[in-house]
C-alpha cells in the first residue's frame, strides 16, 4: 500500500519503464543548461518528498511480507535515508 495522494493511478512496473524510457528521450533533446536544470529541479522535489517517499516504501516492504524470494526482492530494495 502506498501513500499516493487520492485520484493518482499506479503504473505497472511496464509502464513506468515506458514512461521513463519516454521522459528520456525527449531530455536528449534539451540542451545542457535546460536538461541540467530539469534533474535539478527532480532532486528538489525528491529531496522534499522523502519523508513520504520513504514512508511510502517501507509500506509497499511490509506489505510484501512473505518469504524467499519476495522477501529478499524487498529486502534489496528498501530504501534508507541519506544523510
């Protein structure tokens, strides 16, 4: 379960690969002021939301529960604060 603010759609994992592969190319295209000035502006918000990012990844981890290979899956894949 994630924190995901009411009326937002989760994307498959497939779709956020094809909207990723997407975003990437069109960031080709910018020059490099545009395009570093797009990852900066990516890091803010992440920065600001990690709070809810984070919480919203130990949910999704929780709730994976289970063990074997789920477990391990999540276990890799938790994320942790950085200081």
């Amino acid at each position: 379960m994630s924190n995901a603010p009411a009326g937002v759609v989760r994307l498959s994992v497939r779709e956020q690969a094809r909207a990723a592969r997407a975003a990437a190319r069109k960031l080709a295209l910018l020059s490099n002021d545009a395009r570093n000035s797009v990852l900066l502006d990516v890091s803010k918000r992440t920065e600001q939301n990690a709070a809810r990012i984070l919480a919203a990844n130990g949910e999704d981890c929780k709730a994976a529960g289970g063990t074997g290979s789920k477990r391990g899956n999540c276990r890799r894949l938790r994320l942790r604060g950085c200081a």
